[in-house]
C-alpha cells in the first residue's frame, strides 16, 4: 500500500497514523533512543561503576533530565494548546489580540526566564519547570492556533451543525478527534525546546538546584571546573536526545498529513 | 512595501516601549550600562548570523535544487545537524576544546546554529518553491528555466529566512550569554549573567530587556526584508 494513502475500508484513522509513523524510520529510531537515553541510568546503577566518573554521572543524569523535560514540556504544551484553542474559539478580535500577545512574547529570548528566576528567586525544581515551561509557551501557542484555524473550521463540522448538532457534540465526536493529531504534531517541538532551555540554565550554573543532576549542571560543572573530558559525555548525550526528540517529532507530523479536500 | 515597512516598526514600539520602560524602572542608571554593553552581543549575535547564513543558505539552497545526488548532501547534513547543537552546546564545546580561545572561535562556534536553521529553511522553502503554481505558471509563460529559479523560486526561498531571523537571533543569545561570561567579553549577556548569579534583580532584569530589545529589532528587521522578498509575507 503506498505510505501516504488512507483506505478508509481498510484501517481507521489511528491506524493509518500509527502505519505511517512505523514508515517513519529516524521517528522509529528516536524513540528507541530516547528509551535508551532514559533507562541506562537504571542499568548503569545495577553495574554499579565508580560513582565520580563523569561518563556515569551523565549516563545517571538521563532520566532526571529527561523527566524535567517531559513535565516542563507537557505543561507548556498544554497551556499553549489552551491558548490557540480559545484565540480560535473566540475569533474577531480577541483572536487577534491573543495571537499579537503570543508572537510578541515569542520574539524575546525567553530562554533568558529560567536564568533570571533561578538567580533571583532561587534554585529550585518547581520554579525551574515553571520557568522552562513558560518560555516554551508562545512558540506552542501560535503553532497549536494555526493548526486549529486550519482545521477546526471545515465543512464537516457545519455539516454536523447542519443535521442538528449542538456546538459541543460538534466538537466532541467531530473537531476533537480531526484536530488532536494534527496538535500533537503542532505542539511536538515544546519538548525539545524544554530539554534545551533547561539544559541552558544548567549549563550557565542557575538551573536545577545542586544535589539533582542533569546533563545541563553537568555541562556547567565541567565548564566551571574547566574540565573537558566532563563536558563530552553530558553534551553527546544531550545533542543526541534532541536529535531523537526531533526525528520523532517528523514522525508525528508525517502520522497526521494535511488531507486535500 | 513601504506601508509594511512602517506598519512593522509601529507594531514594534509597544514591545521596545515596554522593554525600555521595565529596565529604567528596574535598575535606573544600570539601564544606561546595559545599553552601553550591548553593542558588544549585537556584534556577536549580527556576526555569527551573517556568518552562518552566508555558509548556510547557499548549501540548503543546492539541497532544496538538488534533492537527490552528491550537491545537495552537505546541506541536507547541515540542516539535520541543526536541532540536535543549540547555540549554547556550541559554544560549550568550543570552550571546552579550546581552552579557552580567541573571540573569533566563539564566533565561529555561535555561527554553527544559524547555518544549520538558515539551510534548513532554505532547503524546505526552496523546494515547495519549486513545486509551488507561480513557477509552474513562469515556465508556462515561456520564462527560461534559470530565469524563473533566480527571479521566482529563489525569492521565495529566502523570505522565510529571513522571517525566521528574530528566532535565530533569540536562540543565538542564550548563546551569547554563555560565550561572553565564558570567553571574558564585556557585552550585555555577561552582564545579565553575573547580575542573575549575583542576584541583583536590577541589574539582571535592565540586562535581560536590553537583550530583548536586541532580539525584537532584528525581528523587525527579518520581518521587514521577508515582505520585501516576498509579497505573501506582507498579508501576515
């Protein structure tokens, strides 16, 4: 069967998203990475290696930073998704203000929030995700807005109207199922953007308070420390779960492809 | 193209004017040297894009023309580099391989993210060109092939590089930030740094509007070359 057609005979949309995410090689790959990037740690432990080794410590710090991540991406996220959802709700006006406030806090270097809040608030891990995630959520706003202004308004959803529907089962047995894939796609990139941002405020000594470890306060010590052999295994390790998180976004996006009408 | 022009600088002054306003009440005279510091991130930051897009684009340009073959296999490399080496990881690397180094290395190193977005984008951005109706509708016309890639294609290829340029320069600063406490430069991304490690929030808070402010005036900036590239950019 050609990778990007759907018979609708032949699977359901979920299996037609899940087929052309397995077609998806690198998104494949991503994901066994990442599940790799987050487990090793918990390997690692039961070898019990020399517990000062940098390689170890970054192989340890994975699964912390991966969960920093996670949570600090799924919030933002969410609200993002909150946000495009009521601009295009609302529409007129309110739309355009919504959007405006989005593309104009997505101009700053929000990257900058986490440091400032970590060095004048102090370290601590609920700020840090508050703040990581708060800067990925401008970006993950306008892109959730677009998917939606895209796809929420189509004929099928008047159609529904049209036979009688009341405005929430419209949205509920039509736009919700037709949009969550596309949004999951839309959104995917606030992970990586969270991993990146906690990492920097790592790197630059005001990110996760001392006793956790991530590869972005790893990163930092070996700066501080001026020691590169400490810096190679938490960088390698953080370039490549960007990479997967990336390649596994592709996939997410080629699941849900824009249908032509 | 001039009515955008200035409908983009009117749409910017409500953010600068707020910028401008949250670091004179922060930090009163620490805005001025926030100011005064900042030439030295503009000049890394300005730097390391125009160095990186000069290398970036042309690669992804010949891998957007070229999608399969031996001159499109650098671009697409470089544009599959991109998101896995955020500017800072660069630059801490490179101090870290370097021992310290030259200004120059930081710039080279902070180039690197530019080069992999700029050909990324150009790459994407030149083959949906390519495939889009307009070329299609130039070549019916009879225009010659080269003809329709340098006046059709090539300018809508570039237009959302340059619309991207406020994202890049945003990205770019946390490097800088990074590279100049690293590297010993007195720019406004040191300055920040030391006043959040310090926490003096007037200082860090005057800091981090000016680098704001740099970041929204090359926004501007892309935005207002992007429409001036590209027709379709302007309706946004």
């Amino acid at each position: 069967m050609d990778a990007g057609r759907f018979d609708p005979v032949m699977e359901t949309p979920a299996q037609a998203a899940r087929r052309r995410f397995a077609a998806h090689r690198p998104a494949v790959h991503g994901v066994g990475a990442l599940a790799v990037l987050a487990l090793l740690g918990f390997v690692e432990s039961m070898l019990a290696g020399p517990s000062g080794d940098p390689v170890v410590r970054a192989l340890d710090a994975g699964h912390t930073t991966l969960a920093l991540a996670l949570v600090g991406g799924t919030l933002a996220a969410l609200v993002g998704a909150g946000w495009g959802a009521l601009a295009v709700a609302a529409g007129g006006r309110l739309e355009r203000r919504l959007t405006q406030a989005a593309r104009g806090l997505a101009a700053l270097p929000l990257a900058l929030l986490p440091v400032l809040a970590g060095g004048l608030l102090g370290r601590g891990v609920d700020l840090l995700i508050l703040t990581v995630a708060a800067a990925a959520v401008p970006a993950a706003a306008l892109a959730a807005r677009a998917t939606l202004r895209a796809r929420a308004r189509r004929e099928y959803a008047m159609a529904a109207r049209a036979a009688g529907l009341t405005p929430a089962m419209v949205l509920w047995r039509h736009t919700i199922p037709t949009v969550a894939g596309p949004l999951l796609a839309a959104v995917w990139p606030v992970l990586a953007r969270a991993l990146a941002v906690e990492s920097f405020a790592g790197a630059v000594g005001l990110g996760a308070p001392t006793p956790v470890d991530t590869w972005g306060t790893l990163i930092g010590e070996a700066l501080a420390a001026q020691a590169p052999m400490g810096l190679l295994a938490p960088a390698l390790l953080l370039a490549a779960a960007l990479a997967a998180l990336n390649a596994v976004g592709d996939g997410v996006a080629a699941a849900f492809p824009e249908e032509r009408p | 193209m001039l009515s955008f022009a200035v409908r983009c600088l009117i749409g910017a002054l409500p953010g600068l004017g707020l910028l401008a306003a949250l670091a004179v009440l922060a930090a009163g005279d620490g805005a001025a040297r926030a100011l005064a510091a900042l030439p030295v991130t503009l000049g890394l930051v300005a730097g390391a894009l125009a160095l990186g897009l000069l290398a970036g684009v042309p690669l992804g340009l010949a891998a957007g023309r070229f999608r399969r073959g031996p001159l499109g296999a650098p671009g697409a490399a470089l544009a599959a580099l991109g998101p896995a080496v955020p500017a800072f990881l660069a630059v801490a690397v490179a101090f870290a391989v370097g021992r310290g180094g030259s200004p120059e290395l930081l710039l080279a190193a902070l180039a690197v993210a530019p080069a992999a977005d700029g050909a990324r984008i150009a790459r994407g951005a030149l083959a949906a060109a390519l495939e889009g109706g307009f070329v299609l509708a130039a070549r019916g016309r009879g225009v010659p092939a080269g003809r329709v890639l340098r006046r059709h294609a090539l300018p809508a290829a570039l237009a959302p590089v340059a619309g991207a340029l406020g994202g890049m320069a945003a990205a770019l600063t946390a490097g800088a930030v990074l590279g100049e406490a690293l590297f010993g430069l007195p720019g406004a991304g040191a300055l920040f740094l030391e006043a959040a490690r310090a926490g003096a929030a007037g200082p860090a808070v005057a800091a981090a509007a000016a680098l704001g402010g740099m970041v929204l005036a090359l926004h501007v900036a892309g935005r207002i070359v992007g429409g001036w590239l590209d027709p379709r950019e302007r309706a946004a």
